[in-house]
C-alpha cells in the first residue's frame, strides 16, 4: 500500500473515530442498552413493558384526566471544584427550561419547518423542584456532594458509599444527578426498566447544564433530552448506535426513520430538509443529537408514549406528595394553581372556583413593598391570571391570593 494510501485510511479511520466520539458525548443512551442486551433477561423484560405501553397507547386509558401531569424532582450536584457546584440560580433556570420545552412554549418552536409543523405536541407534563425529602421534612428540591475526584463514571454518581449521592425514592421522584463525567459522556436517562431502582433517574454533565459555553450544547436541552427517554422515547433511528441499513425503529408513528444521528450539525436555515430512508429527516426533534440551537419540538406521537410510560410504568411519581408549592393539577374546586415557582418570565394563578367570587392578588418584596395589585369581581367557574415577571429583580417574593373565603400565601423565587 502506498504512503498516501496509507494516509488517506488513517484519515478515514480518525473521521469515524471522531464521529463516534462526537455521537458519545450527546448521550449514552445507545451504548448503555447495548451493555443491558447482554443480560439474559434484558429483552424480554424490554418486551413486556412494550407491550404494557402499546397497550397504554391503544386504549388511551385516563390521558385526558389531567390538564398536566407534575413530576417532583430531586437535583444531586456532585462537585469537586467550585465551578463544579452549579447555583440554585442555574438550576432554577434549567428547570424552567426543561418545563418550556415539554409544554411547547419554547421561543425557537418557530423555527420548526412547515413540513413538520402540524405534528408538533405539548407533552403536558410539568416538573417541579420537590420541597418535600423522603421523609417528610421541608426541602429545596437540592442535594450538594462534595467529591474528591476529577470526573466520575456512571456507576459512582449513583452512590454515597463512594463519590455519589444516594437516589431518593426512584417511585416518588425523578432523581437528577449532576457532576463532572469527564470528556466523552454529557447524559443519561434511564428507560423504564433499564436500569435497577438505585440508578434509574437521569445523568448530566455540568458543563452542558442549563444556559452554558459548552460550543453545541448550550442551551439546556440536554437534559430535555435524557427526560425523554427517561419517559419511554428512544432516539428517531431507534435503539442503536448507527441505522445504516434503515431497519431501526423508535417504536413512534409520527416521527421518520432516519439514518444519521445529525451530532454536531444545526441543519435550521437550509433551503431544502435533510432526507434519508426515504423521507424527510426530524431533525430538530428533541430526541436527535443536533445542536440545541437546532432542537425544537416533540410531536404528538410522542407525547402520547410519554404520557403512556408515564401512567403504565411510572404512576407513582403522579401520587407523590412532594409538589408542594405548585397544588397538583387535577381540576379539583377551589384548588389553587400557582407557577412556575421558580420562574424567570411569567408566573400563572388559576383555580377552578366553587362559586362566584371576588379574587385579589398581592405581590410583595422583602421590605414589605406591593409590587403588584390586581382585583376580580364577581369571577365565574375558572379564574387564570398570567403576571409578568420580567422586569423584577432577582430574588424572592411574597404573593398571597384572596379567592373567596381563602387565602393562600407562597413564596416565590425569581430568577
């Protein structure tokens, strides 16, 4: 073989090594199922939840009870350096970026093409900072590990005997862990079933957390990423690592097969959609490894799988009692509805009434200032006000809502 021959394999070989490592450090989604394929009864168990979530999907069972669904949710910050140790600033912002996404009401969703526009969906499922530990005590919705190593592996996130942090209920609680995991791995989530109770919850590097510098991951939408599979979506080229041969399948009607993983690329702005399989590639669905700038939607088919993972394998984490400052959203008289708590935007009051009633809202700074007054009269059957937030400073606030003859009082935390 010739020298430049020679040259011209080793630049091949580097390009697929460079391509692999670039699809590793979306998610490991992939190459954890393949390790799992190994144990004996890895795939039958995978079939029967299938076929409990097909089931879930074809009867609709109870997917129209609920405005929205509300999961608590426990961050671990395992940290070794300062940087490493995110503020419950970031973390605020990460949830409510988590929330716009899975609600539709991301500011880029207008960027999704024509071509894909009618299938886009709201999952309706909001996630909430749980203020409620195992125990029953108060919490922050927030653990803090010191760790006395450089990066940690999957394994060790999980556990306090080593450089981790002990899950919370796994029923009750979607567990995030958030460390440093070294230079090939930015996330994690843990399909139903997937991994044992201990460990099943969602793993994200820090550098890729919230609003950050990362070069392609930067916007937050790593972690709306790994909650998807964590609520049953597998990637659109399906369980795999590659899907050359188009024989993949992510188990949803409305999204196409395709055949590359897009990592690394932002296709928004092209004259002409990407295609392969023969057919249009999605590729800002949330569930590919674009860019965030080009990440955008979920589509109805899945939210339906969402919603149906949600009931069929995870129904005990809508009972949990941990969502304390938001009520939970079941349309109950007299039931009031306050959030995004944090919020960064706008912050939403509702209730459905038991009668016609007169509803104040009082917002208060920490000297005792109102800062914001509005008054209903005579309010029939449901009351919603929408409260812009944008132009307060960061901090915490005091809102106290008269709705009848009851008076609710919650703090509220801008960010």
């Amino acid at each position: 073989m010739r020298l430049s021959q020679k040259r011209n394999l080793a630049l091949l070989i580097f390009l697929n090594l460079a391509l692999i490592i670039s699809a590793q450090q979306r998610c490991s989604f992939d190459e954890q199922w393949l390790q799992k394929k190994q144990q004996p009864s890895f795939q039958s168990r995978i079939n029967t939840i299938e076929d409990r979530i097909q089931r879930q999907i074809n009867t609709q069972t109870n997917l129209d009870v609920r405005n929205s669904y509300q999961i608590p949710v426990v961050f671990h910050v395992l940290w070794n350096t300062e940087k490493e140790n995110l503020t419950d600033e970031v973390i605020a912002t990460q949830l409510d970026i988590l929330n716009q996404d899975f609600a539709g009401q991301n500011s880029d969703l207008s960027l999704v093409p024509n071509s894909f526009r009618p299938l886009i969906a709201a999952a309706n499922i909001e996630f909430c900072m749980a203020s409620m530990d195992p125990s029953g005590e108060p919490a922050v919705g927030i653990t803090r590990t010191r760790t006395f190593v450089d990066s940690l592996s999957l394994n060790q996130v999980y556990y306090s005997s080593g450089e981790g942090q002990d899950a919370w209920n796994t029923q009750q609680y979607l567990n995030i862990w958030i460390a440093n995991l070294g230079n090939n791995l930015v996330g994690f989530g843990s399909y139903p079933g997937q991994n044992i109770a201990a460990e099943d919850g969602v793993v994200i590097d820090y550098r890729v957390f919230g609003l950050n510098n990362h070069p392609r991951l930067n916007l937050g939408r790593t972690l709306t990423h790994e909650v998807g599979h964590y609520l049953g979506l597998f990637h659109p080229w399906g369980a795999g690592l590659f899907n050359s041969d188009c024989d993949g399948d992510d188990q949803v009607v409305d999204t196409p097969i395709q055949s590359t993983t897009y990592s690394g690329q932002c296709p928004d702005g092209l004259a002409t959609i990407p295609q392969s399989c023969g057919s249009l590639d999605m590729y800002m669905n949330f569930m590919n490894y674009t860019n965030d700038a080009c990440l955008h939607m979920f589509t109805k088919g899945q939210q339906l799988r969402m919603l149906a993972t949600l009931l069929e394998m995870r129904p005990s984490l809508l009972n949990a009692a941990a969502c304390l400052e938001v009520n939970q959203p079941n349309p109950q008289k007299g039931v009031i509805k306050i959030g995004p708590n944090p919020t960064s935007g706008s912050l939403y009051v509702s209730s459905f009434l038991n009668e016609s009633s007169v509803v104040r809202l009082e917002v208060f700074n920490l000297k005792g200032q109102i800062i914001y007054l509005s008054q209903q009269d005579e309010v029939e059957q449901f009351f919603s006000q929408a409260i812009n937030t944008t132009s307060w400073s960061t901090g915490t606030y005091i809102i106290r809502v008269e709705l009848g003859n009851q008076t609710l009082v919650r703090k509220i935390l801008k960010y």
